[in-house]
C-alpha cells in the first residue's frame, strides 16, 4: 500500500475540512452529500481526513455534522478532558463558526496555485530574476514574472514579496497584486496582500501606486512612505514607517501597526503548520518573533487573559475569558 506525504495527508485533510463546511453551509444539497459519500469511500485516506475533520469541528464548535447518520463514517467521540476538549468559542450559531472557519481553511488551500514561484508555510525563497532583480518571497506566497523587451511584470497571489529591482528606464517594472498596481524603475519595496489590505512600503527609491476598483486613487511614494489599500471598498491610505521595519518578516520579525487580533493571527498562520482560529476585533501593535509562534501567541493573548488551546496538533484555538 503507497504510503502517504505529512504534506499529502494535510491537503487531504483541508479538502475534507472544505467539503465539511460547505455541508454546513448548505445541509440540504443533496449533491454535496453525494460528493462527500463518494469522496470516503474512494480512499481509506478520505474516509480517515473526513473523520478528523468531524472531530476537529466538533472540538470547536461542540456542534455535529449535519446529516452525519448518512456518512459511511463513525461519529467521533469528544471527551471532556482528553484528546479533543470542547472549547466554546463564544459565537452565537454553528454559522458564525463555519464562516469564520472558511477564511482559515478555504483560501489559503493552495497558495500561490500555479504560480512561477512560492513557497510553503515557514518557507521563504530568495529569486534572482534574468535582468538581475531579486525578489524574497515570504511564506505561503505565489509570484509570476514576465520580462518582456518593453516591460517587466510580476503578479503577487498571495503572501508577501519584497523587491530589489534594478533600475531600467526602457522597461519599468510593475506588481500587481489584487488590483493594486505598484509601477517602479529601481527601488526596493514591500508589498504584501492580507485577508483585508494590500500593503506596499519603500524602503528606498520611489513608486507609484494605483488602485482601481469604486474609482481609481493613486499615490506616489518614497523612502520610509507605506499605502494601504483596503481589499472590500478598495480605499487608499497613506502613512509613514520605520524603513527599518520594512519586510521584517526576512529576518523572523513581523511588525504591525494597529491591526487586529485576527489579521495578526492571519500572518503568524503563515508560519505554523497549524490551523490558528480566533474571534477577536481588539487591534495590536509590536514586533513579533515568527521563530517560536506557540511562545508569540501566548504572549498575544495574556493582556487580554486570554489562552490558547491545541485542540488537535493541527488546530489551535485563541479565545477570551
């Protein structure tokens, strides 16, 4: 029997989880009961993935599967003090969780799918590019690149990229990430997309950057300047940053400014192998070691007395008092 990849086995694991809230979602397809039927019962993989994804949503949301009678698989059992502890997350309907589940699970799938380059969670990758510009990608990130004679174009996916790009007045360089159009000739340069924001920061030299969307707004920036635009109402807001804070993250540092708990959360994610889940709008600031993301999280939570529970090795849980 092919044995099967810790990496195989995840991806596994996550399109259980998919199927699951998907189910959630909408308990009364028949079609989706029928995929999710067929799914298990193609591979003892998918039967093994769809019963941890059972029990990881019963860990979390102490709320069963709907339809699960129907499943050619065993309803897990959830004890109190062992294994998998029921943790209320204070949400008020099994809905509420699930959405809150699909912005961790669904996503992030496969990042960078198809992408020229990208890396891994806790990966990051150095890419030298043929007219001598070089990119650092951060974790769980995906980048194309066309060089053309007239043109130099890279498309960030996901994640985060920072840019050294030599100067070529002939053939400007441009990223564009999620309809954030940041055009250079030779500078060095942040951007990174979140769950809410694109973000682009110079380190030094200058670039434009346009966004179009409700209207489209544009800004010019310089050394130590940042623009943040806002992924739902595509609004532009400049400030100013330490340069020496600009993609921290390559030396193990991720500095944030004003952010919530769950877009901090969102980024330390990138660097576990773990599903990190947590409802909270309370907003952070500081320089965070990725090195160590258990020792970061549990600094993270203590000022607000919260704690972190591991519900399963892939799975931990943020929540308040």
């Amino acid at each position: 029997m092919a044995m099967v990849t810790g990496e195989a086995t995840d991806l596994i694991f996550a399109a259980a989880m998919d199927r699951l809230l998907r189910l959630q979602a909408q308990p009364n397809d028949a079609s989706l009961r029928a995929d999710v039927t067929a799914w298990c019962k193609a591979d003892p993989a998918h039967a093994r993935a769809w019963r941890r994804a059972q029990e990881t949503w019963n860990a979390v949301a102490e709320v069963p599967p709907a339809h699960i009678a129907e499943w050619p698989v065993r309803k897990p059992a959830v004890a109190t003090g062992g294994r998998w502890p029921r943790v209320r997350l204070g949400l008020a309907t099994g809905a509420a969780i699930a959405a809150c589940l699909l912005l961790v699970f669904v996503p992030g799938l496969v990042p960078g799918l198809q992408a020229d380059h990208e890396t891994r969670t806790a990966e990051q990758r150095d890419v030298v590019l043929v007219d001598g510009s070089r990119v650092s990608l951060g974790p769980r990130s995906g980048l194309d690149v066309r060089l053309e004679p007239d043109r130099r174009q890279a498309n960030l996916h996901d994640g985060a990229a920072f840019f050294e790009v030599v100067a070529d007045r002939n053939r400007p360089f441009v990223v564009e990430a999620d309809g954030v159009e940041v055009s250079v000739i030779g500078t060095a340069f942040d951007v990174r997309i979140s769950r809410t924001a694109v973000t682009v920061a110079v380190r030094s030299g200058l670039v434009d950057v346009r966004s179009e969307g409700r209207g489209t707004a544009s800004v010019r920036l310089s050394d130590g300047d940042r623009a943040v635009v806002d992924r739902a109402t595509r609004r532009l807001q400049r400030d100013r940053i330490d340069p020496d804070q600009i993609a921290a993250w390559r030396d193990g540092r991720l500095s944030v400014d004003g952010v919530t708990v769950a877009d901090l959360i969102e980024e330390l994610g990138r660097y576990s192998p773990a599903w990190i889940i947590v409802a909270d709008s309370q907003r952070v600031t500081g320089l965070f070691d990725v090195g160590d993301v258990d020792r970061t999280l549990a600094a993270l939570v203590q000022p607000f007395d919260g704690r972190v529970t591991n519900a399963t090795p892939l799975l931990q849980i943020l929540s308040a008092p």
